[in-house]
C-alpha cells in the first residue's frame, strides 16, 4: 500500500498539487519570525580590553564583553569604528545579545585551524559532524543579532586559508551520514580537512 501513496504523491506533485500546500507553509514559518529586542545597554568591547590594532588577539575582550551583556540580561557589544579586531579562535554569541560591527570595523578570525577545536557539533555540507567550530556559533542561544554599518564593516574569516579541503573525508563523512552512522561516531576535526 505504501508504494501506492508515493506513486499517487509523486503524480500530484508533478500536477502541482503539493507545491500548493508546500508553499502553504510559508506563513506558518513566517508568523514564527520575530525582530529580536535588546535591552537598552551597551557594553564597548574597548572596556574589557580589546586594543582593535589588527594584531592583538582581542578573543578575549570581545567574549567577555559578550558575557557582561548576557549576564546582565541582554544588551548591545559594540565594537570602535575604524578598528580592526583579530580574532584567535570562534566566538560564541550568547542568548539576548545584539554585537554592532562599527562603520570602517573589520573582525578579522585567525586562519590557524588549531585555534577552532575542540571539536564542536556543527554541519558540513549539511550533515552533521564533530568538527572544527565554526567562527562565529550562537549554539542553543536565542534573541541574537549580529549588524554592521553597511559595507563597511567587515567579517573576515580568513578564507584563503580554509579552502584545502580533502575530497576524501568529505566523501567519508557524506558515506556516513547515508548510512545513518550516529552523530557521536562522525568525529572529524584535527584528524581531517573539512
């Protein structure tokens, strides 16, 4: 019986019949977006540290900045305009916190791929893996927002560098995820290039 119910779907979906109620959806997703608010605080990552000279890591004043402001109950981390900020490693975005990428500012994360493990859950490709974190990760957090003034402020994630990948573990990990290896299993990280 099962076949006949894909047979019968995959005849209305050619007729369009499906598209119409997929498209349906649409509101429903829509109605559960929402314009995230910030308490009316703010925190200068200059404050906790950060120097914004291209050269020192400012990880650190930048995360701690990002942790006032989440333990406070939220507000806006606002970096200097015209700074450059270089990152050694990823930056978490926690629950209620608005980072304001200044006119002229550029967040600049290191290429050195050691400074991203542990490995974290994250996807690949769209399957998902334990592997390298991703540079900027707001994991299980929520009312997060991350904005700039226009062009000018500038997420640099230092690309060049990340492109050698190896087709062989892209290959292993896209195997295991049609196998259904559990999540657990599919460590990558330091071992592979992803």
């Amino acid at each position: 019986m099962w076949w006949c119910n894909k047979v019968l779907a995959g005849s209305l979906l050619a007729q369009g019949a499906l598209a119409a109620s997929v498209w349906d959806e649409v509101a429903v997703i829509e109605g559960r977006i929402y314009e995230p608010t910030f308490r009316e605080a703010t925190y200068a990552v200059k404050d906790f540290g950060a120097v914004g000279d291209g050269e020192t890591d400012d990880l650190g004043a930048v995360t701690a900045a990002i942790t006032a402001a989440n333990l406070a109950g939220g507000g806006t981390v606002e970096t200097t305009a015209g700074a450059t900020y270089y990152l050694d490693g990823p930056l978490e975005l926690l629950s209620n916190v608005r980072l304001k990428v200044g006119e002229g500012t550029k967040l600049v994360w290191s290429s050195r791929s050691t400074s991203y493990l542990p490995a974290v859950l994250t996807k690949f490709e769209g399957t998902e893996v334990f592997n390298y974190s991703p540079l900027l990760r707001a994991y299980l957090a929520s009312n997060v927002s991350i904005v700039g003034a226009g062009p000018s402020s500038v997420l640099d994630g230092s690309g060049d560098e990340w492109f050698e990948k190896d087709d062989d573990d892209a290959d292993r990990l896209r195997e295991m995820g049609n196998d259904s290896v559990p999540v657990y299993s599919r460590v990558f990280g330091s071992s592979a290039a992803l």
